[in-house]
C-alpha cells in the first residue's frame, strides 16, 4: 500500500464512503465537485484500496466530516488550489504491482450483473448483486427523500426475464427495491426505507456485491428527517399493489387511497368504518353503536342498499374475497396496509366489483423473531388488546406470523325499564400465516381466520325521540356471530411469467334476536338466523414486473357460495296474538337458502407505444346461476306449522355480463400524470327470498358505465402530493330495496341513476415531522326514472340511499425528534338518506378525533379521545309496524393506548 498515499486522495463532501481495512486507518471519500476525469481516476485508486486490502465499503447517510475542515465547511479543494494538485499527483503514485490493474481497469471492462437475490437477516436485509466476468466497481451514492440511491459504474444489468428488478416490501422498515439500467453503462439501486432512508454495509467479491441494508429505526427516521429538512428531500412515495404489481401510488391511474401501515397505527384504525372515515366517497356504518349486526356501505354512492344480493364494494383481505353486511363489521389486526380503489374493478380481481374494491393486506411473515403488541382502556370499558408474534421455522425457508385481538365495551344505551346500560360489545379474532419458500421463484402461503362476536341486540329508538342513548323496553335481546376463514395462495415468478392459485373457505354465522316492538310491552321479537359457506379458485397467469412495452394479466374465477337464513321471524307474546286476534302466541318466520355459482374469465393488456403514454384495455365475461328454495310458515304451540305464504322450490335464475374497460396515461412531466378511463359496472340479478308473489319473485341485473378523468401530482422535492378525479355514472336498472308494510316482506324493483362526483386528495410534509392529510369527496347521486310500485310516486330527483352529498377528512399530524406525538382529525359527511323516499335524512355532521403521547424506540403511550364533543348522528332509519325508528352511532370514548415492539 506505499504506492498510494490515501490520506491525500479522500475528500469529503456531502455523502461519506468509510473504507475499513487492518491496515487502512478508516477515512471518507467521495468524487463531488471534481472534474470527470478526476472523478474517474478516485475511483481507481479507491477500487485498487478495496481489492488489494481485502476492504469493506460502507455507506452511511449521515454526513462524516473530514477532521480537516469544520462541519459547517465540507468544502471540496478548487481544482487550481495545492490540494488538488497533491491529489493529482498522489492519484498516478501506485506500487509497480498494481499498475496493471489499474491499466485494466481503465479499458472500461463492462460487468454484467445476472442476477439479484434479497434475503432477510437478523439486522435486516441483504442484496446481492451476482456478475458474471468479474468484480463490480465501487457505487457512488446520494440520497432522495426516503431512498438510499446506489449507482455502479461500468455494468450493466442482464436478468433472464427483464431488465429490471423489483420488490415491494420484502421487509419491515423497507417499502421499495429496485434495480435497473441507466444510461453510460451504469446500474442504480434504489433502496427506499418506510420512513426514513436505510444504511447499508456494501462488500465486493471477485463474482458478486452484497449490500447489508439495515432499516432506519424510530428515532433514526426522526434524527434523518431533521438533517435532510433544509435540503428538501424527504418525499412522499407510497408503494401499492392496486393493479397486481408493485408501483408507486401516483404512478396508478386509478383514484386510490392508501393507509400505510403507520398511518394505520397512528390514527388507531381497527375496523372498515375507521377505514371508510378516511378515504373520500367511502361511506361505512354499523347499524348502530349497539355491537355489529349489520353495517350498511358505498363507494361512489354504490353499495349494499340491497343486502338481499351481492354487494356493489368488493372487499379482500390478503386476496381472499368477504362480502355481506352482517359479516363485515371485522377487527382488523396487525395490518400492513389498505388500498381502497374507486370505480368498477373488474379485469384484475377475481370478484367483480361494481364501485369499487377494499383491499387489505395484513404484515407478512418475517425471518426473524418480531413481536408486537397494544392494549388500551376507555371510558364505558371500552378496552382492547392486540398481540402479534413472528419468526423462521426454517431460516429463509419457512416461517409464520399469528396475531390476536380482543376488544369490548360496555353499552352506550340505558335501559329505564331494565335499569341497566345495554348495547356491550366482545369481540375476539385471531389470524395465523405459515409462508414456505421451497425455492427462490416459489412463494407458497396458507392464512386461517377466525372471529367471534358476543354483542348486546342492536337498539332502535323512536325518529323522533328526545335521548336517543334512553331506552324503555322489556327485552334486552343479543347478537352473536362468528367467522373462519382458510386460504391457500400458491405464486410463481420465474423467467418470463408469474402465476398465482388462491384457494379459498369462508364460513359465516349470525344469529340475534331483538325486541321488535321497542317498548315496555311484551309484544314482538324479531328472531334472525344466518350462514353462509362461500369457496372460490382464483388463477392468474400475468407478465414479470418489468415487461415492457407490453404487460398483460389473464385470469380466472369460480365462486360457490351457499347461503342459509332464518329471516323475518316474529315472535307474537300472547298480549300480541290478543291485539292481532290471532288463537294463540305463535311464531311467523321465513326459511329460505340460496345457492349461487359464479364463473368469470378477466384479462388486461398495458401498452407504452411510446415513453409518456400506456393505453390499457381489459375484459371480463361473467356468469351466474341462482337457485331459491323458500317457504313461509305460522307456528302455533301443539299444532304443526300453517302456511302463511308463498312457497318457491328449486327457483332459478342465470346472469351474464360482458365487461369491458378502457383507459390511457400520459406522463406529462416526472411528478406530474393524467389519466383518462371508461369502464362498465356489474351487479348480477337474482330471485327476491321474501317475495309472496310471482311478480316480485325476481330482479334484473344492475349496470353502468363509469367515465373518469384524473391528475396525480407531487411538487416540492415530494413533499407534497395532490391528486384529483372527477367521474360521471350511468346506472341502469339499480336495485332498490323496499321493506313491506308487515315489515316481513321485501321488494326488489329496478329504477335508472346518475351519479356526478369528484375527489381531491392532498398529502404533504412541509416541515419535518409534520405530516397533513386532506380528502375531500363529492357526489350528485339521484334517480332518474323511478316509481315507488307501493305509492306509485315517481321519485326522479331524490338522493340514493347511503349516498351521502359529500365526505371530507382532515389530520394534522406532528412526530417530534424527542417523542413527542400529536394528530388531530376531522371527519364528517353531508346530508345522506336512509330511503328512497328521501323521508329519513341525517344532516351533515362532522366528528373529531385527538391523540397525543411520548414514544422511544420500540413502543409508546398515548391518550386519545374518539368523538371528541360527542356529536350524535343517525346511522340508519326506517318505518315499520306504523312506526319510524332510527339508530345512533358511537358516542364518546376518552382512553390511554400503549404499545411495545420487539
């Protein structure tokens, strides 16, 4: 090594390289601010330093000051001043040994690079870079908001099956990987971090370069965020897999909204309502804050006011379909993130969805051991407990990840007339994810769910009624529900081609009873039992990650879904039977089952004929076939049961829909994208389970066709990101649910719609540590051909049920580098309707939410207020039995929240 003088060829500027050898006293260097040729030679001798003294290169993001010149002054020599000249001379001084190297080097051997493999350690996360004819050169970095940026001199990337390599969260802490070629035969990589950039330990070999990654923890992110403040560059990239395939969010032309998983923790969302309060035109609601029983919900305006069919929102958890109101008010847990895509999907998700699609994707696995757990406590008791462990079975292999929640609360209601508070809730879930990597194209992965739900009966008060949150009624009533779920999801990526089989079981059951009359008086209670066993086969074959001009997704779907019901049953009290004239107490309830098989072949093709433009095309053909098996009867105690209407056996009904969508992006400038899209919604017919008469018996199919335009934009370094849509529907033959004055029966008639709207969402970090978060969305949804058949009024112009005018939410949001956390939320909609009619109507509301606490390295404690003024607001309303009840959402909780990771 007395050839080289390398104290006098290392300068330091902006970004450090420590080289560490035993014999080498660790010094900092980099090429900033010298002429190329100068540039090229430092990296020479630096690469000569490496190999002849066995080095290892490591990179750090935080500036390492030269001891030669202040921190404030990281100045590089002028090329006239005598350092530089020293440098000149000193970068020709070698040992005769290694001037052959050197003369080798300077031929500007290109390395190809033939392969990237990622493996999960202890610390983190290490990338190798194989090469095929020797040793890659020494990278030059810099770093770009959350990303560590790589780029390797002299090479140049030759994988099998593309050009590029990519990958979305292969572990906690890093969100993105990429790998690809750039112009002048150079290799970047790109490593960008959850929340703040990473630090990687680089080491070379004769065939291959290995980065060490290890993620920025808490209090490094927020030690980062401050350095790199004045500089600008800590952005806003979020990255999803909407479409089947890791992209950054302004890069999908779909209106889209994404929770990540921080943003899931910090603003403590554990169900869909949580979900739907922060993403524009999502409306969400539980029948009321008395347990879960049934939530009504719309994307766009378009949703499961009919509940007697499938819904127009498709929701996935880890790829495995739910539908169902009275299935869905889950407890989410241990949740990676949520994409909620806005508008028909149908060419890439195995389940059509109409308005739009609710994807969650929960934490995967990890190869090494990871616990996390929280458990707060509130007012009304309202406490919670949530715990999630994960490790390797097998070392890079096989490993598994199990979470579990409890919650429960006491009643927000007072029953006067039992004097006790009514209303509790219990629920408990449970989730287990095996995942085995026989070989690095395999990815194969079983996930069990399991759930359960103790709750009080759901409470309806009068319209009218002056505390809502006071009750007289003879009968407390319950609800209980449970669900499990199993899922088998088998990918391949290999050279040219990805394919992925998910195998899915779903079993769910509700049972309740109610007291049906809402009063002191003994007279009615409503009795409804429910289950369902639904399979589904999803197959997807699609092109690699990089494909380019061309990429393409064709799939197929099958879906058995067996659904059995005890509905509409009342329970008549001898009082009753004595009002009525009826002989005796009895029982009127209605059994029906259901059976519906759906079949569906989907496909899209993304095409960039040139650099700024991709049209996509895709297609969809779906079918279904129904079938009904329904009887009504009257049961009188010692007497066999009496018909008391219509009975349907082996009813049935076929359904087919061609489905087509079209769209075009345009990249206008870097941060800054258009989009254009025209797609067709479906919801199939089907055969009405309460009908009495062969008239009412079925439905037709509900369509239409979605027009889209949008701009996604980031500005300022990324700092901020504001993207738009606006969007016009024509709904053909939408499904309205009429209840029948008996309050037993239903009707399902077909009206026409159009639905205008908009949605504008903003994020932006315009100071470290401060985060703000703004959506915003707008509908006109109205009928335009429609006839009550029971008034025979003619309702053109009314709002559509659950379609509320607008919904807005804000957050403000401030993590300090010492541990200081606050956020406050505002969320709230406008006027919304609970009936055709347009008779029942909440008026707009708004609800506040705050948080504050102190947070170190592995956890923290906070305390948090949800609704926070204890607004009270109708979640639904209807007449029945001559009279007009609403229910009432959640009233105030103050509770403390602390968490712990490890």
């Amino acid at each position: 090594m007395s050839g080289i003088n390398v104290q006098r060829c290392l300068w330091m500027t902006g970004t450090a390289w420590l080289v560490v050898s035993q014999s080498v006293a660790a010094k900092t260097v980099a090429t900033q601010g010298f002429s190329p040729q100068a540039q090229d030679r430092m990296k020479e001798q630096l690469l000569l330093v490496q190999h002849a003294a066995n080095t290892t290169v490591l990179h750090t993001p935080f500036p390492v000051p030269d001891a030669r010149f202040p921190s404030n002054q990281q100045t590089v020599p002028d090329q006239n001043s005598q350092d530089y000249r020293l440098f000149e001379q000193s970068s020709q001084q070698t040992t005769h040994g290694l001037e052959s190297t050197s003369q080798t080097l300077a031929q500007r051997t290109i390395i190809q690079i033939t392969g990237v493999q990622l493996n999960v350690t202890e610390t983190g996360l290490d990338i190798t870079l194989n090469t095929a004819n020797g040793p890659l050169a020494i990278p030059s970095t810099s770093v770009t908001g959350n990303a560590l940026i790589a780029e390797i001199p002299d090479a140049v990337l030759t994988l099998p099956d593309g050009d590029d390599f990519q990958a979305a969260s292969p572990m906690e802490g890093i969100a993105f990987i990429t790998v690809s070629n750039l112009p002048g035969d150079r290799v970047q990589v790109a490593i960008t971090g959850a929340a703040a950039p990473p630090t990687a330990t680089v080491s070379a070999s004769s065939q291959a370069l290995l980065f060490s990654v290890v993620p920025a923890t808490e209090s490094e992110a927020a030690t980062v965020s401050a350095e790199t403040a004045e500089a600008g560059d800590d952005g806003i990239r979020i990255v999803v897999t909407a479409e089947k395939t890791p992209q950054d969010i302004q890069d999908v032309p779909i209106s889209l909204t994404v929770l990540t998983r921080d943003e899931l923790e910090d603003a403590q969302i554990n169900s869909l309502q949580d979900i739907a309060s922060n993403v524009p035109n999502f409306y969400f609601n539980p029948i009321n804050a008395a347990g879960s029983y049934f939530s009504y919900y719309s994307i766009r305006g378009l949703g499961n006011s009919n509940f007697l069919n499938r819904d127009a929102v498709g929701f996935y958890i880890d790829d495995v379909p739910y539908d169902y109101g009275g299935f869905l008010d889950l407890n989410l847990i241990d949740l990676e993130r949520v994409e909620v895509l806005r508008g028909p999907q149908n060419t890439l998700y195995g389940r059509s969805s109409q308005a739009g699609v609710v994807n969650i994707i929960s934490r995967p696995p990890t190869n090494f051991l990871e616990v996390r757990s929280a458990a707060s406590y509130g007012t009304e008791s309202d406490r919670s407990l949530q715990l999630s462990i994960s490790d390797a079975i097998i070392p890079d292999e096989l490993s598994f990840r199990v979470a579990g929640a409890y919650s429960a609360r006491d009643g927000f209601f007072e029953n006067t007339f039992l004097d006790e508070s009514v209303g509790e809730e219990s629920s408990l879930a449970g989730r287990a994810q095996f995942v085995w990597t026989p070989a690095p194209e395999w990815n194969i992965s079983f996930n069990a769910n399991i759930s359960a739900d103790d709750d009080g009966a759901p409470i309806v008060v009068p319209f009218d009624s002056p505390d809502p949150f006071e009750i007289e009624q003879d009968f407390d009533g319950f609800y209980d529900s449970s669900n499990n779920t199993q899922a088998l999801r088998i990918a391949y990526e290999g050279s040219g081609l990805r394919a992925t089989s998910i195998t899915t079981r779903r079993y769910s059951y509700q049972d309740s009873q109610v007291d049906a009359d809402a009063t002191s008086l003994d007279l009615f209670r409503r009795l409804a039992t429910y289950d369902s066993t639904v399979w589904s086969q999803e197959l997807r074959l699609q092109s690699p990650e990089t494909a380019n001009p061309f990429q393409w997704l064709l799939g197929a779907y099958y879906e058995a879904n067996d659904f059995n019901a005890i509905a509409n049953g009342f329970e008549f009290s001898p009082l009753a039977a004595q009002q009525l004239g009826l002989p005796s107490a009895g029982f009127d309830r209605t059994d029906y089952e259901i059976d519906r098989d759906t079949y569906a072949v989907f496909g899209q093709v993304d095409y960039q004929p040139i650099e700024p433009l991709t049209l996509t095309a895709g297609l969809r053909y779906e079918a279904s076939d129904s079938e009904l098996d329904r009887r009504r009867v009257f049961e009188i105690a010692g007497l066999p049961p009496i018909p008391a209407g219509r009975t349907f056996d082996g009813v049935t009904r076929d359904d087919s829909e061609l489905l087509p969508r079209l769209a075009a992006e345009y990249r206008i400038s870097p941060n800054v994208m258009a989009y254009a899209s025209i797609a067709k919604g479906y919801r199939p017919g089907g055969l009405n389970p309460t009908a009495e008469s062969d008239d009412v018996l079925e439905y037709e199919e509900e369509t239409s066709w979605n027009y889209e335009l949008g701009l996604k934009t980031a500005w300022f370094d990324d700092r901020l990101a504001a993207n738009l849509a606006v969007f016009t529907t024509q709904v053909n033959d939408y499904q309205v649910l009429l209840r029948g004055f008996d309050a037993l029966s239903n009707e399902i008639v077909n009206a026409d719609a159009r639905i205008n709207g908009v949605e504008l969402e903003l994020r932006a970090t315009p100071l470290e540590g401060l985060d703000l978060i703004a959506g915003f969305g707008y509908i006109d949804a109205e009928f335009t051909d429609y006839v009550n058949p029971f008034t025979d009024e003619r309702f053109d112009g009314n709002q559509l049920p659950y379609a509320p005018e607008y919904t807005y939410n804000l957050a403000a949001q401030y993590r300090s580098p010492g541990g200081l956390f606050t956020r406050l939320e505002l969320q709230g909609s406008g006027t919304a309707f609970f009936d055709d009619a347009n008779r029942f109507k909440q008026d707009p509301f708004a609800l506040v939410n705050a948080r504050i606490g102190y947070e170190w390295d592995r956890g923290g404690v906070y305390l948090f207020a949800t609704n926070l003024f204890d607004t009270e607001y109708i979640t639904t309303a209807f007449a029945a039995l001559g009279q007009d009840f609403a229910s009432y959402g959640d009233r105030r909780i103050f509770g403390v929240q602390v968490r712990s990771n490890f």
